[in-house]
C-alpha cells in the first residue's frame, strides 16, 4: 500500500450550490467521518471495513553501535 496515494475517494455532494467545506472532523473510537460546510450543513460518513484495519508500523530498533558508527562517520566527511 502506497501511503502517498488515496485508499479511497468520495464525492460530497451538497444539495445547496456555493457552499465551501470547512471541517473535517474524525471520530477517534468510531469509524466515522464529519464533514460541516459554511452554511451549517453536516454531512457523515461511515468508513468501510477495508479502511478500518490499521497499517502495521515498523519500530526501529535503536542500536548504540549502529548509531555511533553513523555518528563517526558523519563527522569524518
């Protein structure tokens, strides 16, 4: 998976012409997404099961003798 694509695109559509989206809102515990434009109108969104499931994070493993490798080696260009 490509993180500097889109998973997914949706078209927002408004009933009212001349309306401009201003805030994207995410629900941290549900899979939910509001969408509020300047006349006051929200609209809601509820994520497919394909884009709930979390992308798995490498942790990197911290080595004092790589680090201090890289280190000296900084310097000694």
């Amino acid at each position: 998976m490509n993180r500097q694509q889109p998973t997914s695109s949706y078209t927002v559509y408004s009933s009212k012409k001349n309306t401009n989206l201003t805030s994207v809102q995410f629900n941290p515990v549900k899979p939910v997404i509001i969408i509020g434009d300047d006349k006051g109108s929200v609209i809601s969104f509820k994520l497919s099961p394909n884009l709930r499931s979390s992308l798995k994070v490498r942790v990197p493993v911290f080595s004092p003798e790589l680090w201090n490798k890289n280190f000296n080696i900084m310097f000694l260009d």
